[in-house]
C-alpha cells in the first residue's frame, strides 16, 4: 500500500528476534529504500533457524550454566555484595509500588508505548 506521494515509509518497521529456546533462532528484518525519486521501501530477511542450518545438537542453556557451576566459573553468578546492593536500590522502589498499587501502563504491541506516557 503506498501513499499519493510514492511513499511507505510509514509501513517500515525493522525487527531483531532472538530466540534463546526452544527452536533458537536469531531472525532479522530490515527494510532499505528503493533507489529513485521516491521513498519506497523493500523488506530484506535475514532467518537463521538453528536447528536446519546446523545438524549437531546444541546444548540446553541449563548445560552450561551447570558446569561453569561445577567448573568455579564465576563470572555468571552475582556476587552477595551485588545482591545487598540491588536489593537496597530496588526494594524501597518495589514495594513503594505495592503499597500504592501503582500498576504498569499497558500498551499494544508495536505501538509507541502507552498514551499515559506520550502524555
């Protein structure tokens, strides 16, 4: 659908979807401008299913994070220090929240958030 003036940009919405589980995939839709005078858009994809473009098994995300576990790896885990920190950010501010039963805006999906917020 294009506009009287040879345009879609309105249509142009761009896409990175990454798929952890089940089924990874990492699935990326772009659109670029055709050349000319006009403003007409095309929609490239870029689909990279894993489970058909690699024939091993790939391992369950639980895997890994279990022997860097068992490996000492460190890294990954948050420290107890990290936990008394954020707990003390984010605490008061939570349950602020559920003391004022203050809900999230909702909004549709795709939108430019909620109409609360644009106000």
């Amino acid at each position: 659908q294009r506009s009287e003036f040879n345009s879609d940009v309105f249509l142009a919405t761009n896409e990175l979807v990454l798929r952890v589980q089940p089924d990874e995939t990492i699935y990326f839709k772009i659109n670029n401008k055709i050349s000319g005078l006009g403003t007409r858009l095309n929609r490239n994809d870029l689909n990279l299913l894993y489970n058909t473009r690699y024939s091993r098994e790939i391992s369950d995300a639980y895997e890994w994070l279990l022997l860097d576990a068992i490996g000492g790896e460190r890294r990954l885990f948050i420290r107890s220090n990290e936990l008394d920190a954020a707990s003390s950010i984010f605490m008061p501010l939570l349950k602020e929240l559920e003391a004022k039963k203050i809900a999230p805006d909702l909004y549709l999906y795709g939108s430019r958030g909620s109409v609360r917020a644009h106000y």
